[in-house]
C-alpha cells in the first residue's frame, strides 16, 4: 500500500514541477494548468485503456502486466479471481468427467431429458439398449425415436405406474425395464435397464411351481378319497378316527396350498395393459364374494357399501380372488362377533378403492411390511391360525398386475384396514347412481 501512495505522490510531484516551470517559463498559469491537467489524465487515460483491454480479452494470466498505482489494486483482484475460478473451473471439469466415466460405466441405460423431452445426454449402454447414439441423437425428441406405444403413455404420464417393461429396440430377445425419473424442476431422467435374466428366472421358478403343484393335485384327490372312504368305515377306532381326521385336515391344507400356489403362478405371469381386461361389474363381483364366504357361521358381520354402477378392467378371477383373501382375512383374524366393513368408493382422482377394515388385535409395525411375503405369518395376530400363507402374496400381485396399488395399515389393538386403489384407467361408471348396504349373509 505504500507503494502505491509513493508512486501516485511520486505522479502528482512531477505533475507540480511541471506545472510550475511552465508557468515560470509562459508566464500564463491558466495555460500551464492545462497542459499539466491534460497529461496527467492522458497519463491515467492510457493506463485504464490498457487495464480494459486485459479485461476485454478475459483477465488471461499469461498477459497480467505490472501496475505501481491505484489500477494495480485492480490488476491484482481481477488476477485473484480469475485464478481461483481457474481453480474451480478445473475442479469441476474433473469431477464432471469422474461422473461422465462412473456413468457411463453403468450397465443401466440413463438419458438426461429437458422438459421437451429432448435428449440432452446419454451413455454408451442407451446405445444397446434403446438404440440412441450421443452426440447424434442429441437435441431429438425421444418419443421421436423410440417409438413403442406402451412407452409413449408412459412418458406421457408416468405417475400411474412406477415401470414400464417391453422389447428392445435393438433385440426383442431383450427385454428392458424403464422407469422415468423427474429432477430439478423440469428435467428428467430415463433409466433402461435390461431384465432378460431377471424374467427367465422368474418365468423358470413359476413354471417350476406350476407344474409340480399341478403333478400333486392328482395323487392329492386320490389321497383325499381314500380317507374319505375310510371315514366312511364303521368299524375305526377313536385312536384310528381322530389320526383320520388329522391327515384330512393335513390333506385339506395341502390342496389350499397347491391352489394358492397354481393362483400366485397364474397373477405372477405378466402385466396387463391400461387397455386389457374384461368389464367386471362391481355389483356381481361382490355377489361371488357372498358365495365363497357360506361356509363361514358369521359370516353376518360382514357388511358392505358400495354402487351399482361401478365396473373394472380386468381378469375377473383374479380381482375376486384379491376381495375373498380380504374379506377370509378379516374373518379368521378379527375379533369374533366384531363388524367387519367392505367398502367400493371412488377418491378424488377418480381412483376405485376396495378396502375391508376389521376390529381384530391389529398387527405390529415389524409385521406390516413383510406380510405380503410368501408364508410369512406374523408372530402375534397370526399365531395359532391355520392357512397356506400365500394369501395377502396373491393380493400384492394380483394388485400389481392390474396396475393397483395394496396398502396395509394398523395399530395393535385397533384393528386393520387392508385397501387395494385401483387406477383410473381401470374404473368405469355407469350413468345410474344406486348406492347400497347390504349384509353378505342374504347369500
């Protein structure tokens, strides 16, 4: 800073000594003050000209100059600055570049997209995988270039479903598992992932489990026969009669098991469509529903709410096999004579919901989640209860495979509510609006 003073008074020196001689020497002031003055800014005036013309080419360090004075100070920032944003420009790129590799290293397909989406970026597998190319296909609309049906709707609107699977551009040997991901306001990403392997082994696993259950549904009947010829015999013991019922039971159990078994392979087999399924009325649904529970003595607390002009699409099996698991749920788990409530209502997002909601002892939080695993029971609500295990599994895929979303709440000693929302592209109404309560007992 001394420095600086020194020479801007070392400036301002020379500029009096100038002034005074030539006042001396012309004898006119008003003229040597002139001269002086203009100097002094030509002087200053040159050396910002040569301070903006460094900043004009961008504050390059190879071409920083030295400054004594006043402009210096402002030299030596700009210099600063522009080093330390050097610095992090540096650093930026590399991470940049870290991150492009690490990326592109994935064996997941990614595409950055505008809110257009237009293809901003992509990685070497998007070329495999979705046949898109960088920098080629860059600055294209995708729905441009990918042109499957199902995967238009789905980047359309995305909420409806999480994932979208279908064929490979390349190969319709590969199958290809998309989900779109929104960030940072209006971009999003596409991931593509390749699900081949995947899907053999789940198909190998469910054909492995259908045909060995349907190999065992024969000698089953056959083993069922027997003992009900057995029962038939006078002339048994009551040692002999109580271990025939005990197999019965046991045979019965296995037969439940097998059909669970044969219905999850069957839920299990593939996704359908926005479009796919047979129109079910909600009305006749229910009325099947009533039937399949006459084997059960109170079976009168169950009540139910719903509209006449309901209806759904989808495989009317299935979706009667998601409300009978609920529904027997609710009645083997319940606190006897308790009320259990069955309810069809459309939410605000014009969504069908099918829920029962019992008041039985209610089920744990560590249960919750892993109650729609197979032959998962859970360790209080559950004990000491027969059945296969495999029902609320049925009902998640089931759920799943119509696009449907399961839920389960509770609370121990509060009861539970079991929901399944179905999307709306599924739900159709007809113009009459009957609503109705009724008791599944009048079955």
């Amino acid at each position: 800073m001394s420095n600086i003073w020194s020479t801007e008074a070392s400036a301002l020196a020379i500029a009096a000594v100038v002034l005074a001689l030539l006042g001396f020497l012309t004898g006119n002031w008003f003229i040597a003050s002139l001269i002086t003055l203009g100097g002094y800014i030509a002087w200053l005036y040159r050396r910002l000209l040569k301070l903006e013309k460094w900043i004009r080419k961008g504050t390059r360090a190879s071409e920083v100059y030295e400054d004594n004075g006043f402009i210096g100070i402002i030299i030596r920032q700009l210099y600063q600055q522009k080093k330390t944003h050097n610095q992090r420009k540096r650093r930026t790129k590399q991470i940049l570049s870290r991150l492009n590799q690490n990326i592109s290293a994935l064996p997941d397909a990614t595409v950055l997209l505008d809110e257009e989406l237009r293809i901003e970026w992509c990685n070497e597998p998007a070329r495999y995988l979705l046949n898109l190319r960088s920098p080629q296909d860059l600055g294209y609309k995708i729905n441009n270039l990918l042109r499957d049906p199902g995967l238009l709707a789905y980047l359309e609107n995305p909420g409806e479903r999480e994932y979208i699977e279908l064929e490979s551009p390349l190969d319709p040997n590969i199958s290809i598992q998309v989900k779109k991901v929104s960030f940072g306001g209006n971009q999003s990403l596409l991931i593509a992932r390749n699900v081949s392997d995947q899907k053999q082994l789940q198909e190998s696993l469910k054909n492995f489990v259908a045909n060995a259950s349907h190999e065992l549904r024969s000698p089953l009947t056959v083993v069922l026969g027997h003992l009900e010829m057995l029962e038939a015999e006078g002339e048994i013991s009551a040692s002999g009669k109580r271990s025939l019922q005990t197999a019965q039971r046991q045979a019965e159990r296995m037969k439940e098991l097998i059909q669970g078994l044969l219905l999850l392979s069957q839920v299990e087999s593939y996704r359908l469509a926005p479009g796919e399924g047979d129109r079910i009325a909600i009305a006749d649904l229910m009325a099947a529903v009533g039937a399949a529970l006459g084997k059960y003595d109170d079976r009168d607390r169950v009540q139910t709410d719903y509209s006449d002009d309901l209806f759904l699409l989808g495989i009317n099996v299935e979706i009667e096999g998601i409300c009978i698991n609920l529904v027997e749920n609710a009645i083997k788990y319940s606190t006897p004579g308790k009320p259990i409530r069955v309810k069809w209502i459309e939410n605000s997002r014009a969504e069908y919901v099918f829920s029962v909601e019992d008041q039985g002892p209610g089920i744990d939080q560590e249960d919750i989640s892993k109650l729609t695993k197979r032959y998962y029971r859970g360790q209080k609500s559950r004990a000491g209860t027969t059945g296969s295990g495999l029902g609320l599994a049925i009902v998640q895929h089931a759920a799943n495979k119509h696009g449907a979303a399961f839920q389960i709440t509770s609370e121990p000693d509060n009861g539970s509510c079991f929901s399944v929302t179905f999307p709306s592209y599924r739900c159709l109404r007809e113009d009459r609006q009957i609503d109705r309560v009724i008791q599944l007992a009048d079955y």
